[in-house]
C-alpha cells in the first residue's frame, strides 16, 4: 500500500440514505439487475491517461496537480502504477485502460519505448494477478508526440505510417499478454487541420489499410477480444475521419471490415458531433457495430471535449437503456474516460469523481431496468410498428413486391392512410416516471 490515499479503506455500498461523502449509495455491485450482477452489467473501467498521467493543464496554464511520479523514469512509471492499482481495488472497479505513453515514459528509440512497455507489462501481469482487476482494453498513444502531428496512419509520410504500425503492433501484443478484452484505435490526429494540405482519398485509404492489418495482426496472434474504433469529429484536428458512428460504419463497409470492427462510443464525442449519446448508442446497436462506452461529459456552454464525470442520471439511463436492448456489452463495458477539473488537486478528489460517476451509472442502469421491466414503454414502441406484421405489409419489406404492384394497390384498394400521434409528450412523462 501507498500512502497517496491517506489510509482510505475500500469504499462500501452504504445506501441512498448514507450520508457519509466516500460510500456508494446506488452501486452495490452484487445487486441482481434483470437477472443479472450490477458489476457484470455496467463493466466499469477507470482510464490509466486521466486519473494518473494527466496534469491538470489547460491552454493557458500548466501543471496543478502534484503527483509524485510526475518527474523521473522507470521508477515513476512503477510508483504511478502501484497507486493506480490500489485506487482500482479501493474502488472496487473490476477493468482498467491504458495507453502506451500513459504507463511508461518515452525511450530515447522505438525499441527503449517498446522495453519500457514490456517491463511495465510484467508488472501489470503481477499486479491483474494480485488484485483480480482485468484489462477492458488497451490502445496506442498516436497523437501526443510531435511525430504525430500531420496523423498516424493518414500521416503524408510512409516512416510515420511505419511506426505507428509498429506502436500499434506492441501495444497489441501486450493487450494480448494482459488477457485484454478489447483493442481500441481512436484516431486522435486521423483528419486534417485544412484540406489545403490535404489528399483525401490517399488519407483514408492507408486509414483503411492499417485497420485491415490490425484485424489481420489479431488473427495472427490469435487475439479474442474485439476491435474498437472511437469516433470523434473533431479535436484534436479540426476535421476527424471517424467523425461518429454512421460514418465509421461506411468507412468499415468500404475496407469491408464490418463484421470484424466494432465501436466504443464516447459520451462528449457524440455531443461534439451534434448528436445524443443515445442516439449513438441505438446507430450502432442499429448496425450490429455495438461494442463499448467511455463514459463521460461535456461542458453544454463550452462546446469542448471537458470529458466531466457524469451526473446526469436522466441522460445516461437511455443509454444504458439501448445498451441493455441491444443484449448488453459482450467485451465491452463502462470505461471512465473522465478527468478532474483543474482545480481539484487532491488525491480524494480522484474518489469523489470516480464514486458518483459510479452512483450515476448504478442509478441509470436501475431506471433503465425499470422501464424494460414495466413494459409500457416496448409496449407503446411494439404497437406504433405493429402494422408492419402483416403479411401484406412483411411481403412489402421482404422484397416480395416491386414500386409497382405497391402502386397499384394502393390504387386497387383506394389507401386513405390516417395520420396518428407520436405522443412525444406521453413519452417524455412516461420515462420521466423512471429516471
Ligand atoms: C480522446 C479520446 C481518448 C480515447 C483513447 O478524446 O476519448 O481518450 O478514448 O485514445
Ligand atoms: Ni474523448
Ligand atoms: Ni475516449
């Protein structure tokens, strides 16, 4: 044990009428949930990058946070992973995400980096051994460092290309070695500053062709868990490929990679691309691409990627509400990828985020159940396309008649059709009930 959390023992489940600041009051992690453990529904991860590597920097000042593995080598990087450790199991979170550049400081080559990687590997080997927490997944840091800055796959020149290769190959082989259940690629610098600069077929097709190698690479080694895509429209660059779900799924169809990619959908990303979290959540359960969430939220006013914790109840049970429709996560889970505001500089303020962000998810989950539990929501949902269950109008989907013979049907049976409520305001009070 270090003595960054001051002797803080493991937070409890305490109730909703707990009053004491670290203890759960909705997340009781054996609580059975629509037959199942409320840890096996939600998943939680806690993101390696933000509670640990990141420095409390804005664009205008530096560093606030003063965590003692900030300066030096090796012995940092075991110091950082020895206090990550201890929070994952005083929280009682069963996963954990990492970067490369998160864990292990930058070698002076490729090979000293890939070495740094490979040790720290062998501790979180020993360290998943002792505590029981896994690797929801792993992924590679290809934006931070200057190489990266013109991109990592779609970068101009074929040497940036190569080594992006080569840091996503050892990144993989180590999510491999650590039992990871997911590989995530989010392509930070994957678009561009200005199209004046920029060749966009060739971009996208070595984007294209790395991704086809990754899943190749997989195979290979005999990887089980899935691969992700993060979509983001934009930020770092102006212009991000994989702006969100629907075009990452056209992307994926056009390299033919769509039964082998899946998402991980970030809440502030589907903000920044104009739409709701939700409804990212449904497009990819829509398209079979579902795969994981980072769990997070903007700042409404600011129109930035804050990546808050979340503390919206209302706003995340929908979510979890298509998650749990579309059969709940198979590798993914509920990955934190949130940080603290500048200002909170103290160790406990890593508690205080991570514990509501925790009640919040337990909170919606629980709402989310009640609806499917009580019916009357699928139900409305059931009846407003029970229509389409007819013979005449299934033979109309299945292809069974042309443009034309609809056509005259609805001459021969001279069609009226009536317009009927959407209800939306029935709807709103009903899930309001709930949430
Ligand atoms: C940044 C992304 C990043 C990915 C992992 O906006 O959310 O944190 O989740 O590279
Ligand atoms: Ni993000
Ligand atoms: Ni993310």
């Amino acid at each position: 044990m270090s003595d960054f959390f001051n002797g803080q023992g493991k937070i409890a489940y305490e109730g909703p009428d707990s009053d004491t600041p670290l203890a759960f009051r909705h997340y009781n992690r054996d609580e059975i949930v629509l037959g199942k453990r409320m840890e096996d529904h939600l998943r939680f991860a806690i993101a390696y990058w933000h509670s640990f590597a990141w420095e409390g920097g804005d664009p205008f000042g530096g560093r606030t946070f003063e965590r003692p593995w900030f300066e030096g080598g090796m012995e940092a990087a075991q110091h950082k992973a020895d206090v990550a450790f201890e929070m994952f199991s005083l929280l009682g979170v069963p996963y954990f995400c990492f970067h490369d550049a998160d864990v292990r400081p930058e070698g002076e080559s490729f090979s000293q980096s890939k070495r740094r990687l490979e040790a720290i590997t062998d501790i979180f080997e020993q360290k998943i051994a002792q505590t029981g927490v896994k690797l929801l997944w792993g992924t590679a840091n290809l934006f931070s460092n200057r190489r990266f800055m013109a991109g990592a796959a779609t970068n101009p020149d074929p040497d940036v290309f190569a080594y992006a290769a080569a840091t996503i190959k050892a990144n993989m082989d180590v999510t491999h070695r650590l039992g990871g259940e997911n590989y995530v690629l989010w392509g930070g610098r994957e678009g561009y500053e200005t199209l004046l600069n920029t060749h966009m077929s060739q971009e996208l097709d070595q984007m294209g062709r790395m991704l086809s190698m990754v899943v190749d690479y997989k195979h290979k080694i005999g990887f089980k868990g899935a691969i992700l895509v993060e979509p983001k429209p934009q930020e770092p660059t102006k212009h991000q490929y994989d702006f969100d779900v629907a075009t990452v799924y056209g992307f994926l169809k056009r390299y033919g990679l769509e039964d082998e990619v899946k998402v991980n959908i970030e809440v502030g990303h589907a903000i920044l691309a104009g739409h709701t979290f939700e409804h990212e959540v449904a497009t990819a359960a829509a398209l079979g691409i579902f795969g994981s969430i980072d769990m997070n939220r903007n700042d409404y006013q600011s129109g930035w990627d804050t990546d808050q914790f979340p503390n919206s109840v209302p706003e995340v049970a929908l979510a979890y509400y298509h998650i749990l429709k579309a059969g709940g996560f198979a590798t993914g889970g509920t990955n934190f990828d949130a940080k603290l505001r500048r200002q909170s500089i103290d160790p406990i303020d890593l508690l205080h985020g991570h514990i509501g962000a925790m009640d919040v998810c337990a909170r919606g989950l629980k709402a989310a159940a009640a609806i499917i539990e009580d019916g009357t929501y699928d139900a409305y949902i059931d009846d407003r396309y029970a229509g389409w269950k007819t013979p005449e109008a299934q033979a109309m989907l299945n292809g069974e008649r042309s443009l034309d013979e609809i056509a005259a049907r609805v001459e021969r049976e001279g069609l009226d059709p009536q317009p009927r409520s959407g209800r939306q305001e029935y709807l709103e009070n009903l899930i309001n009930r709930f949430v």
